[in-house]
C-alpha cells in the first residue's frame, strides 16, 4: 500500500508540475518586431565574431534570437530575417 501511496503522490506532483509548466507558456508574449529585428542583427554579429559557416548562419541566428528572447520571457519565433 506503500508503492502505491509513493506513486500516487509522484503521478500527483508530475501532473500539477506540467500543469503549472502549460500555465507558464500560455502567458508569454510574442516580441514586439522591433525588438527580434535588433537580436537577428546583434546574432549575426555574434555569427560573424564566431565565423559561422554562411550555410549554418540562419539556423545559428534563429537559435540564438530564440534564446535572449526566452531569457526574457517572450515566445519563440520560427524564422529571421538575415
């Protein structure tokens, strides 16, 4: 009865965490254009400074847009404008 009581408080606590998670996602923001203009072009400067291959310099810049916008609590984009 142990077992099951552990489970049950496991499958409890996983299901209020996503739960909590799904919140979370739904109140982002998208980012105001002006602001994804200025990380693609900040990124590109960055992909230059690292010498990013031009063949990996979208996938780079996206990724890296991506990341300063999820520090700062905004949604993802799918594409940039090089």
């Amino acid at each position: 009865m142990k077992l099951f009581s552990a489970l049950a408080s496991c499958v409890l606590a996983a299901t209020l965490t996503s739960t909590s998670v799904a919140a979370d996602d739904s109140q982002l923001q998208s980012a105001p254009a002006s602001l994804v203009a200025e990380l693609t072009q900040m990124c590109v400067e960055w992909a230059q400074d690292d010498e990013v291959a031009t063949d990996a310099l979208r996938q780079y810049v996206l990724q890296c847009v991506n990341e300063e916008l999820s520090a700062s609590g905004y949604v993802a984009v799918t594409e940039v404008d090089i």
